[in-house]
C-alpha cells in the first residue's frame, strides 16, 4: 500500500522517531485537501469558461441569424409592396374591355359626325355648284374614303394608347 502523507507517522521522510502530532496532522491534511479543491476548482472554473464562450459564440450566431431574418423580411415586404403596386398600376380584363368598347362607340361617333358632315358638304357643294349626278357620288366615294381613313387613324391611336397603358413603368 502506498504510503499516505495525511497518515500520521507515514511518507514524507519522518521516522517513528518524530511522530506527527494531531495538530500537523490536521494541518496537513487541510492544506491537502485544499490544493486538492483549488485544482477541482480550477478544473472547474475552466469548464464554466469553455461553456461560457460556447454560449457567447451561439449568442452571437443567434444575433446574426436574426439581423439576416430581419434583411429577409425587408425584402421579402419591398417585393410584396412591389407586386401590390403592380396590381394598383394594371387594370382588370373587365376594365379592359369596357375601355375597348367606350373606345370603339367614340370611333363610331367620330365616324357617324364625319360622315354627316361630308353628307351635309355634298349637298351643299351640290347644290351651289351644280354639278352632275355623276360628279356627286365619285366626291361622295372620296368623302368617304377619308371618313374611313381617319375612322382608321383614331382606332389606330386608341390601340397605341392601351397598348402603352399596358407597358411597365420604371418606378
């Protein structure tokens, strides 16, 4: 059996000579017991410092998990507001085609006023200058064919029209 420091009379060089009193004895064995604490303690204090710095380092991957989670939600709400402003700027096919057909009845009014009007011209170049039957219908046709022409020219306009109410703006 090993030799025990603590034990009265044993290790540490004495002889039975010089025994140990109970008082070195208790000394001893406190100051002992004591390096044995402080070591367990230091051991300790260590350990707590390792979990102390794991803490700290997912402390501040938490931190930075949050601050990209709060640049993901930035954008991810900039995208939304981008869409919802979209859908603001855009007009529905009901929309759409109730602009299609207020269009198409003021190209049938313009139409219907030209046509009364150049009507309206024939007779009154007709019946100031005379002319042949014949003469009337071929400046009628004439008439007509620029009616048509600028009936064709605002339906023309109006497509160019939806067609650039249509195309994305940048903001």
């Amino acid at each position: 059996m090993p030799d025990d420091p603590t034990r009265p009379g044993a290790g540490g060089g004495e002889s039975a000579q010089n025994p140990v009193t109970l008082r070195e004895y208790l000394e001893k064995f406190i100051d002992l017991r004591t390096e044995r604490f402080d070591a367990d303690f230091d051991k300790m204090d260590e350990r707590f410092k390792r979990v102390e710095d794991r803490f700290t380092a997912m402390q501040r991957a938490v931190d930075k998990f949050e601050e990209a989670q709060r640049e993901r939600d930035l954008k991810g709400n900039e995208f939304r507001k981008s869409l919802e402003d979209q859908a603001n700027r855009s007009f529905t096919k009901p929309e759409a085609e109730a602009l299609e057909r207020a269009l198409g009845d003021r190209i049938g009014a313009v139409d219907k006023s030209f046509g009364d009007r150049i009507a309206a011209l024939e007779k009154y170049q007709f019946g100031v200058q005379g002319h042949s039957e014949g003469e009337a219908g071929a400046r009628t046709d004439r008439f007509r064919s620029i009616g048509l022409l600028v009936t064709i020219g605002f339906f023309a306009l109006a497509i160019v029209q939806l067609i650039l109410h249509f195309l994305p703006t940048k903001p």
